[in-house]
C-alpha cells in the first residue's frame, strides 16, 4: 500500500529493542489534499455498487486474517511491544467485526418504508446515503484492530476515506489494506497519510465530511471544536480512568485472575483498562493478597513468545508518564505491593506490572488517565459507596462488576455511568460484542461503534415522500378551507381510533 508522501521518511523505532524497524514516507499538507482528491473520485463508482457487493471483500477478510495471523501477529509485535497473545486479540477483533457488518451491512443500509402522514396516501421512503469521504485518526495502541475495525463500516456504508494512523504503528494497517486489495477492495477508496497532527491535522478535517477520532481527551475537544465550525459530524472514543468494584460475594481467586486481564493487557496501554479497583472491605486483604502476588509473578519478555504474559511499552513518553505518575504517589505516601520499577535489563521500554495503595487526590495517579500497566487498590464499604467512587470521575468510558450474584450486579451495573460496564469480565464481553454500541460517556467521547449506530453513523438520512394526486394537503375545489379543516380534524380523529397515526 502507497502512503500519499512528498518524499521525507521517519524511522519507526521497535519498542523491544530500540532499533529502527522501517523508514516511513511523511505526508505534508498538499499530500493530504492529494489523497483527499484520489478518494472523492474513487468513492464515487465505490458508492454506486450494491451493498452486498461493496460487503464480499469483508466478508473474505474473516478467514483471511485468520490463516495469515502469524503474519501480522508479528508485524503488531514489532511495531508496537505487546505481548503475542494481547496482538491475537487484535487479530480477533478484527475478523469479529468484518464478519459482523459485512453480513449485517446490506439490511442496515436497504432503504426503509416509514409511515406516512395520510394511509395509502403518502408514500414514505427512509435512505442511507453515505457521508463522502470520512477522515479517521486513529492510535497507536491498537493499531490493528482500531485502524480497521473504524475502516470496515464506513467502507460498507460507501464512503471513501482518508486514513492517518499513527506513524509508529502504521505498518498492521498499510497490511491490512494490501490484503484487502487482494480481496476485491479497490486501493484508491482507502487513502493512508502519516504525520504529526500539528502539521497536517488542520488538511485532514477541512476536507472531510465526517471524522472519527480514536485517541486522548484533550485530542477529541479539539477535533469536535473543528467540526463545529464546518458543520460535519464526529465521533470520538476518548481517555478513560475504569473502575472494576469487586463486591463481598464475589469468587476471589476468578477476580483476581480477571482484574490481571483487565489491568495488564497491552502492559495497560487500552482505553478500557483498568486503573482503580475497588475491593469490598470485607476481602481487600485477602483480595491485595493474591492480586499483588500474582500480578507480581507475570512473565515479561520480549518477542514471539506465547508464553510472554505482558510485553512492553510502546514509546518513551509513555514510559516516562508512568514512571512520573508511580514516583509522584510514592513520593506522597502511597504503597507499593509490586513493581514501580522500570526493567531496562528486558528492554528499553519495559515497566513492571505494579499495584499501590494508599492512592489519593493529592497525586496525579489518582484522576489522571496513567495508561500503563499501574492501578491502585481502595476499600470500600457499601454497595452505594462503590457506586460513589466508580462515578467519581471526569471519564466514562468502561467498568467492572465482580460478583457471584448477578441480579445484584446488574442493579449497581445501571447506576455506574460508564458507556460499557461488564460484569464478572473487565473489558472484552461488552466491546466483542458487536451488536450491541460502545462507546463513551462525560469525558470520554461521543457517538459509539460497533451495532447499527456504527454503522449508521458514517451515513445521511434521507426521506423521500410522494404524495397521491387525489389527496392533498390543500382543499378540494369549491370546499372552504373552514370546512376542510373540520373534514380533516374528523379523519385524524378516526386514524387515531383505527390506530393507523
């Protein structure tokens, strides 16, 4: 796949070992415009084709990915240092979601009769039409399963678009993309540029007729200001700071291995991480115990190891924010169970796994999103207090519930105001389940993906109505308007009877 460029490389560095990976083609401002240019043109005949037909690539992309998964499977480990087994997840993801809207795309996008105002009368018609050419500006965290899973729906819906991934972990999309040319996709419709925002953000949205933005908070508030002032929608999966509240009731040692998925996955490096853990006072020893323990005890490593049990940071300023975030809470009191050291004899980006408590507000690890495999332990007393503490936050992006009683679970499940809560899991039950929406509350974003609404969201609506030439909305000639305005009050009256409005 051919990055729009004018010439200028950047080294991509691999997080396991600090050497260049690969040289990387930098787009500037006329690059953009460039690619913005081959989209609109190719979105065109890319528009004009069946649903189903647009679907086919997407639907062979399920297999595909899967038989060629240690391919790619290598390629996110290079680009990004996660562990192999937290890259499958990527792999998954994006064969669950293909599959998904490649199937469900054609029904979602048919054009849908609606009741018109008069019975047999008014004819009503609701379309779906695509946006144009939507930008996507997507992380570096999971660069796979992000970059393409917001790729596939708009594709579907017959947009065309203009990609910039980050630059570091571009190579899993630029793949994807090959592969899916050699599916049927055809290459213009999904255009790819790389650089930083400050040089080129301000191309990439005066073009577009729809943006979508995986990344932080402060990121987000800007790109929705510029789609503001040119009137195009957005939508935004932004920062979390999760809570998983592990109850009284709850199997301990089945919590502990969870809050271990929920907490170190991609060396805590997911916006739907968890990094506050509330343990009912009744078990929080027992409960820091063991989590402390085995969390402790994670193999780290570098490499394609399956056995590796968490890989490694991706960049240094993520490396240096956790490390600034730990040092700042031990300085004012709080305690560490295990890790708060970085592990430069494993490689250059490596931070242990590491659980604290004694966490307060005084301290930037208590509200600041760390994003990196860091979460603090607190008790808690009540069912109401943990509700409390889960809520008391900017962000609302995901939470846990532990708990052996799940009818109690779910009542305090529909009081945490979070886009995704899951129950007796910490992140994967609600986001791999695709029909249904994700996505964020307060600070953590707008719009959702995943189910009909992302789908939906990447098209315009459009009602097409035709009106019967014997019945119109002006009176019959020779009848006063007086009287006709009493023939019509009567037959709403009677369709209302008729239930037929």
């Amino acid at each position: 796949m051919k990055v729009t460029s004018s010439g200028r490389t950047r080294p991509i560095i691999a997080p396991f070992s600090g050497e260049t990976l690969a040289e990387l083609p930098i787009s500037d401002v006329e690059d953009v415009r460039a690619a913005y240019g081959r989209a609109r043109a190719a979105q065109l005949d890319w528009a004009g084709r069946p649903a189903a037909e647009r679907a086919k690539p997407f639907l062979l992309l399920h297999d595909a990915i899967l038989d060629r998964r240690d391919e790619i499977l290598d390629i996110v480990q290079n680009e990004t240092g996660k562990a192999r087994k937290h890259a499958f997840e990527e792999v998954l993801d994006v064969a669950g979601c293909s599959l998904y809207y490649a199937r469900r795309a054609p029904r979602l996008l048919a054009p849908r009769a609606r009741k018109g105002v008069f019975p047999v009368a008014t004819r009503v018609t609701e379309l779906r039409r695509p946006k144009g050419v939507v930008a996507l500006i997507t992380p570096w965290n999971y660069p796979l399963a992000l970059g393409v899973t917001d790729a596939l729906p708009a594709l579907l819906a017959g947009n065309a678009i203009v990609h910039k991934p980050d630059t570091q972990t571009a190579l899993s999309t630029l793949w994807t993309i090959d592969l899916l040319a050699e599916l049927g996709l055809p290459r213009e419709v999904w255009q790819v540029v790389l650089g930083e925002p400050a040089e080129i953000g301000d191309a990439l949205l005066d073009h577009a007729d729809y943006v979508g933005f995986t990344g932080s908070t402060r990121g987000g508030r800007k790109i929705a200001e510029e789609a503001a002032k040119r009137l195009i929608g957005c939508s935004l999966e932004l920062g979390g700071k999760n809570p998983m509240v592990v109850l009284d009731d709850a199997a301990l040692d089945v919590a502990v291995q969870g809050a271990l998925r929920a907490c170190f996955t991609n060396a805590g490096q997911l916006c739907l991480s968890i990094e506050r853990l509330y343990v009912h006072e009744s078990v929080f020893d027992a409960f820091a115990e063991r989590f402390a323990a085995q969390a402790g005890a994670l193999k780290l490593g570098a490499g394609h190891d399956w056995s590796v049990q968490m890989g490694s940071l991706t960049s240094r300023r993520q490396l240096d924010t956790v490390t600034a975030h730990v040092d700042d809470a031990v300085a004012k009191g709080a305690k560490v169970l295990t890790g708060g050291r970085a592990r430069p004899d494993l490689g250059p980006l490596f931070y242990e796994p590491t659980v604290l408590t004694g966490v307060h507000d005084g301290m930037e690890l208590c509200r600041g999103e760390t994003f990196g495999p860091v979460v603090a332990l607190y008790p808690f007393g009540t069912d109401d207090q943990a509700v409390e503490l889960a809520n008391d936050t900017a962000y609302g992006l995901n939470a846990s519930i532990w708990s052996s009683d799940l009818p109690r679970a779910r009542r305090l499940a529909a009081r945490i105001k979070a886009g995704t809560v899951n129950i007796n899991e910490g992140y994967a039950s609600a986001y791999a389940s695709y029909d249904v929406p994700m996505g964020g509350m307060k600070a953590s974003g707008l719009g959702r993906r995943h189910g009909a609404e992302g789908l939906l969201r990447y098209t315009e609506v459009q009602a097409v109505a035709s009106q019967a030439g014997w019945l119109g909305f002006e009176p019959p000639g020779g009848i006063t308007y007086e009287r006709w305005a009493g023939t019509l009050a009567g037959a709403l009256k009677a369709m209302r009877r008729l239930r037929l409005k």
